[in-house]
C-alpha cells in the first residue's frame, strides 16, 4: 500500500512545544518509614526547593491516625507550598476508628498555601479497599489555576472508569 494516499501533517516542534519546562517532583511512599510523615513532608520541602512547581505524593504515601497528625502535615504542606509558591498534592490514607471513618485521599494545595481539592477516593478496589475505607462522592474535582489552568484529581482504581474520568 502506498503511503501516498494517507494524508501526513508535520508541525514544527515550536508550533507545539512548551516555551519553557516546568519542573515537577514526586513524593514516592517507603514502606520503612511510613508511621513518620515528616520524612515525606522534607522531602516535599527538598523538591519544592530544588525548583519543582507541582509536587504530587504517590497513593497512601502518607499514613495518618487521628485529626492533630493531620493537621500537622496540612499545614506543613501549605507552608512549604506558599515559601516556594509550589502546587503540592499529598495523597494519604486516614486509618480512623471504623471503616466508615478510614479513607483514601487527594488534598491539594495552591501555591499560596490553599487548599484548592480535597478529594476522597470514589472508586474503591474491590475487597482490598472496600473492607477497609468508606468511598467518597463521585464527582472528579477540578480547580483552574491561574498558573497552569485546569487541573483534576483521581487515585488509582478512579482511572478505571473513563465516564468518571
């Protein structure tokens, strides 16, 4: 077959290439030192630092007990976020008293230090996480950011549903 009747558009790398790169980081979850949350909040200070705008912690890097651990990390966050005016998502799991009181979540915030989503897993593996967290709304969250436009939150299993995505 020949290649001639298949139409064939070539841009230039400059028609759709970003004018400058955008440094990002990611927070990887470490089995050794999941009980302590400070090991990931430095090493979201060490990213935003080094340069990194976007800093997004892997599912359940995070692993928090009771409301005052919480708010600890939250508040670090939002004062890492607003020193470096970075967007940090911190992806954690909240272990409460019950199922109904444990779940999966996405909390972003700005780089000025707002919580912009704050997002509860919607879409639970079957058995592994059914048995052990309460499901969130669904309903994705977005937020339009001035610096980067539109952006979502989904964890894992979330991405399994295109409707929902």
């Amino acid at each position: 077959m020949s290649t001639a009747l298949i139409p064939f558009f070539q841009r230039s790398v400059a028609e759709f290439a970003p004018t400058s790169l955008l440094n990002v980081g990611c927070v990887i979850r470490q089995e050794q030192i999941t009980p302590d949350n400070s090991a990931y909040i430095q090493t979201t200070q060490e990213l935003a630092k080094n340069g990194s705008k976007i800093i997004l912690w892997t599912e359940g890097s995070g692993t928090i007990t009771n409301n005052s651990e919480l708010e600890y990390v939250i508040s670090s966050i939002k004062n890492i976020s607003r020193t470096y005016s970075a967007y940090v998502g911190v992806a954690y799991i909240f272990l409460g008293e019950s199922k109904e009181t444990s779940y999966n979540k996405l909390t972003v915030i700005s780089s000025s230090g707002e919580i912009v989503m704050d997002y509860q897993k919607s879409h639970l593996v079957p058995f592994l996480e059914t048995v052990r967290f309460s499901s969130g709304k669904a309903e994705l969250p977005t937020y339009n950011s001035e610096e980067y436009g539109v952006i979502g939150g989904a964890i894992c299993f979330d991405f399994n549903f295109p409707g929902f995505i």
